[in-house]
C-alpha cells in the first residue's frame, strides 16, 4: 500500500493520525480571492520529482499523476515488486480518477491568450485526460497487463479495487496496481462549491469536516493519492508477498433516480450484494468506514441504510472524511488503506467531531472517539453522483 | 540583442529545459542528438523560443537546423527580422 494524504504520506505517518484523531484540513485564502463560498481545503503537500523522474516522464504528470506515482512508489516498495521483476511479469492498473481539471483550464487559458495551440506544449494532452494516471505510471513502470481509468465520480477508487478483484478473481490477471487519485486544487471545486456543497465552518478548520454530527453543514473537499496492489493469493504466496488483507466481497448498484441525491434503497443493494459475494452475515463485519461525507442529506441516507442492514448487529462505523475530508476520486482507495491499517493495528480510527447525533446517525454506534480493538472484516462504503455505489469488504489473512 | 546575446540565452534555456549539461552544448554538435530530441520535444522547443524571443518557429525551420550553430544563426536572423519589423 502507498498514500499521498493530507494526513500523512507514509504508512506509518497515516496510521498515527488515525489513531490520533488528527485533522488534515486548513483554510486556503486563494478559494475566497476566487470568489469561493467556502476557502477549506485538504492540505496536500506538493510533490517535488525533479531529480526523481526524467523531464519527460514529469511534464507528462497531472498534479493527481503526480501524487499516484509517490503512493505507487511506495506501494511497490512495501509488496517488493521491483522494476526487473515487473518487466518479467503481466502487471496490470486500474486506477480511479475523474478530473484532471487544472491541467485542461491551463491548456484553454494559453489557447484563448496565444491564438495557438502548438503553445500549449506537448505535456498538455497527458495530464489533461481522465487516464491520465494510468497512462502516465503504464509508461513509467513499463507495465504490461490491464490499463485503463475507471471514472466513477466519489466511488471511483472503490470501483478500481472492485473491478481489480474480480479480473483476479476470474483468472484474467495476477497482479494489478490500483487505487484512486484526486487534485486537490481551487480549479478543480469550483462547481461543486457553487451547489453549495461544502462546509463554510471556516472559522475552525478542522471541526468543518463532521460526518452524522447533527451540526453538520457540508463536505471539505480534499485529495491526495492511494495506491494498493491486488495480487492472485497463490502467486503473492510464491514470491514472498506482504499479504496484508483479502479482498472477500464486491458489491455494487446504481440508484436509478437523481443525479446527485442519496438513494437508501441504491446503497442497501450494495450492501446486500457484498456480502452476499463475500459469503458473509451482517454479524461478521467488525468495522463499517462509511461513505459519510459530511453533507446533511448523504449522511442521513446512509445511516438508514447501514441501519436496515447491520441494525441488528451495530458494529462500530466510523467515517475517516472527519480527519481527511472527502478524498473524492481518491476516497474508496484511501479509505480501503486507512481501515486496513486500523486493521493491522488493532483499533478503529475516530469519527472525529462527532458531538451530538441525529435521527438518523443515533442509530448507528458511531466510533467518536478511538476505540482498541482486533478487527477480523471491515466492510467499505463508497458512494457517488449518479447514484453509482460501491462496497468492499476486506479480511485479515489468518 | 547581438549574437552572443542570443547564444548565451539560447544555451540558458535549452540547459533550464531539457535539463543537459551545458558542457554539452558545444556550438558545432548535432541538436538533435546532444538533446535526445523527439517528435514532442520539438512542441517543447517552439513553446521555449515563443516565451523567450517572442517569435513562432513553423515546423519546416527546423528541417535546415542540424547544429546548436545552425540554431543560434536561425534565432539571430528571426529576432533581427522582428526588430526590424
């Protein structure tokens, strides 16, 4: 596993902010000079590869391809796979991404100044497409198996995994790099500030992200990279893998009605059919890291919904966008890290700012604050704009 | 801007670019080969002449431009020209 975050940009870094209940959110003053109705932000750090990658290899690099290669990197690092022995192996890439907004409205912006496209450079078309993390670390890793970007807005870095499990399931690859990637930059929120969507507690930053809190007023939009790598069980086992977790259950559903609201039934679906595939019961998950953005109306969805399907059983469920904000593109690969190193760790992270519940959340038993304790299988919710909704579940290999 | 002007700029920019060491950069040394040009790179090479002499090299130019000689002479003569334009 690797990740790029606002919380960290190591393993061990990350897991200490978890365990911390420590926020990654900050106020940028260049939102509000651009007429932003609300300045909070994840606070990225920017990467630095001269020295690192060749000038073409960076030109080449979007600012979300650029936070994918440092979390792949190290995702590679931690599984020992070598640049020799991927040259001798078909690895594949799915990656999660959506935008690559700042890469194209720069593109436009010397267009409409120069009156000539040839000034754009020639970097331009690679960071400026949605594939531009998978064809960008396809080239710098001379990968040789699947290759290609799945664009699910939110669920897209959950999707990434789904969609890795089940080729390796289906005997079609081995070994497949995914994750998720998200700019975190003013060009790439304006509109989705425009709906209104995000938090304005500006005056404290890191209280602003407050997922099933009853004073809840919006998402902070945020971003980074998460990269994990997928491997056939037999062939990690071969080469000496750190086999960290198994993937057991992908479940997936479209809620069929509005673009942009929360469906319960969409999101039960999906709930039902990971654990339908993962051969499991409600009783059998220990952990549930939600969705949970922070919005009024998502949050609310979906408490009902893991209500209707764990209501019995309340296994602790926290949502780590308190600590991160909403990783977007990111989120359902990040999220999948962050709960297996509470895993690893023996302890599930907090619903930082979680205060007062509502109707809704008080149904839930919502980890406010870090609790010890061994988790066997943790269940992932990822939720996204057109109703595409995406659920994994994870267990530690015994 | 007289010829060594333009030299000494033209070597600034293609070492800040291309990230070569200027020690390469010997006037009568083949461009292309010394800064591993390819297809895209040539994009690159008219976005760095555009910002820095102001002037829009076309693609054909380059045809007649084997040696780091043949490029400051090219630059010299196209600057002049907009000088006196």
């Amino acid at each position: 596993m690797g990740i790029w975050s606002c919380i960290g940009n190591s393993l061990e870094d990350v897991k200490n902010s978890l365990y911390e209940g420590k926020s990654g959110i900050a106020f940028d003053t260049v939102r509000k000079e651009w007429g932003y109705r609300s300045g909070l932000t994840g606070k990225v750090e920017t990467p630095h590869l001269k020295g690192v990658l060749d000038r073409r290899a960076r030109i080449q690099l979007s600012e979300e391809a650029e936070y994918a290669y440092l979390s792949t990197i190290q995702a590679l690092q931690h599984a020992k796979m070598d640049q020799d022995w991927m040259d001798a192996h078909e690895v594949g890439i799915l990656f999660g991404n959506d935008s690559s907004a700042k890469a194209v409205i720069e593109a436009i912006d010397i267009i409409r100044a120069k009156k000539d496209t040839t000034l754009i450079g020639s970097g331009s078309i690679f960071q400026s497409m949605n594939c531009t993390v998978t064809m960008n670390l396809s080239t710098i890793f001379k990968l040789k198996g699947i290759n290609f970007t799945v664009s699910a807005a939110c669920a897209s870095g959950s999707h990434s995994i789904g969609m890795a499990y089940l080729m390796i399931k289906w005997g079609l690859q081995d070994h497949i790099i995914c994750g998720g990637a998200q700019e975190v930059n003013p060009f790439a929120f304006g509109s989705f500030d425009g709906l209104g969507a995000f938090s304005v507690r500006e005056n404290d930053p890191t209280k602003a992200s407050r997922p099933f809190d009853r004073d809840r007023d919006g998402l902070v939009p945020s971003g980074g990279s998460a990269t994990v790598i997928l491997e056939d069980y037999e062939s990690a086992i071969k080469r000496g893998a750190p086999i960290l977790a198994e993937v057991v259950g992908y479940g997936f559903s479209s809620n069929g009605e509005h673009i942009s609201n929360s469906n319960v039934d969409g999101q039960v679906r999906s709930l039902e059919k990971a654990l339908n595939d993962a051969g499991l019961k409600a009783k059998d998950i220990d952990y549930i890291n939600a969705h949970a953005t922070s919005t009024p109306g998502g949050d609310k969805a979906e408490a009902l919904a893991l209500d209707q399907v764990f209501g019995e059983y309340k296994p602790l469920v926290s949502s780590t966008k308190s600590m991160t904000g909403h990783e977007c593109w990111m989120a359902g690969a990040s999220e999948i890290l962050y709960s297996t190193l509470m895993m690893q760790n023996d302890f599930v992270a907090p619903n930082i700012n979680f205060e007062n519940p509502d109707e809704a959340s008080a149904k839930l038993n919502i980890a406010a604050k870090t609790v010890d304790k061994k988790i066997t299988t943790f269940l992932s919710n990822s939720f996204g704009f057109g109703g595409t909704n995406s659920t994994l579940i994870i267990k530690k290999i015994s | 801007m007289t010829k060594e002007e333009i030299t000494t700029k033209v070597n600034e920019f293609l070492v800040e670019e291309f990230e070569v060491d200027a020690i390469k950069i010997q006037p009568q040394s083949n461009m292309r080969e010394t800064l591993d040009l390819d297809s895209l790179d040539y994009v690159d090479l008219v976005v760095v002449i555009e910002s820095n002499f102001g002037f829009k090299v076309v693609g054909e130019d380059f045809v007649g431009i084997q040696s780091f000689q043949d490029f400051y002479d090219y630059c010299h003569t196209k600057v002049s020209q907009k000088t006196a334009a």
